[in-house]
C-alpha cells in the first residue's frame, strides 16, 4: 500500500460512519491482499509477511466488529475465519492463487456494503475531526488537502 493510499483511507476513516468503515476495511484487505501477491512474483518474503500481517489485521477487525445476535453475522465470522485460514495457507506456501481465493470471498461483500453504504444515515463515527477540504493548488496535476476548522473542537473531550 503506498503512502497516498494510507493518507486516502485515513482521511476516509475520519469522516466515515459505520457502514463506511466496513466498505474501507474491505478495501484496505483487497489492498494488502493484492500488495501479497506482486510481492510473491517478486520473491519478496519480507513484504509478503507484511502484507499478510496486514491483511490479517484487517480480517481480526471485521470479526471484531460482527454483532452475533443479528442474522448475517455467524455467516461473515464463518467467511472472515476461512480468509484467515487461506491467508496463513497461501503465506506459508506462497501461493498467490490461494490468495486469490480471499479476494473472490471479500469483492461480493465489498460491493453489497458499498451499495447499502449510501442509506445508513448516522454522522461519522469519530467526532470532533477537523473538515477537510480538498482542491487543486497551483500545481499542474497536484492535489492537496487543506486542513480548515483548526478551532477548539477538536480532538478528545475528558
């Protein structure tokens, strides 16, 4: 994952509300499970290991975040426990394609958040974050944040 896309999701996560947090963890995994499999063409251990931890990260957080007395959620914990057994599969084989397996898995469930994401109408999950504006500066093809709202509201209330 490169810096702009860390930079991208944590302005996401600021903003986001729950159903939006689930749409980013998905696209955060699909991420480290794709960071995984260029770094098994390039036979590079050290960044496999890194993504995978990552990608492990990210499936601890979803399970995490299931609600097991409503419907659905012994179904996902089921399909969250068998990426995690894949990922430590296609780790220690270094197999991309059962790798690729955990992306056919999570793309569907990525979508169908992604497509009810719009109707949670809740506020952001984390409050007293700055607003972000974003615009083109005078660069050619730059874009950059600008951080507004520097008041007194933000950060954490004791």
């Amino acid at each position: 994952m490169t810096r702009e896309d860390k930079q991208q999701f944590t302005l996401r996560i600021s903003q986001a509300n729950s159903t939006e947090l689930t749409v980013i963890l998905y696209e955060m995994l699909l991420c480290y499970i794709k960071d995984a499999r260029e770094a098994l063409v390039q036979a590079d251990e050290t960044r496999l290991h890194g993504a995978a931890r990552s990608a492990r990260g990210c499936l601890n957080e979803l399970l995490n975040s299931l609600h097991m007395e409503y419907a659905p959620a012994p179904e996902l914990c089921r399909l969250y426990l068998f990426c995690l057994r894949r990922l430590a599969l296609g780790e220690y084989k270094k197999d991309a394609d059962i790798l690729g397996e955990i992306e056919r898995v999570i793309r569907p469930l990525h979508e169908a958040y992604r497509s009810i994401a719009h109707k949670n109408t809740a506020g952001s999950v984390m409050n007293n974050s700055q607003t972000v504006y974003a615009g083109l500066t005078y660069g050619r093809e730059a874009l950059t944040e600008n951080m507004a709202d520097q008041g007194a509201n933000r950060g954490m209330f004791v």
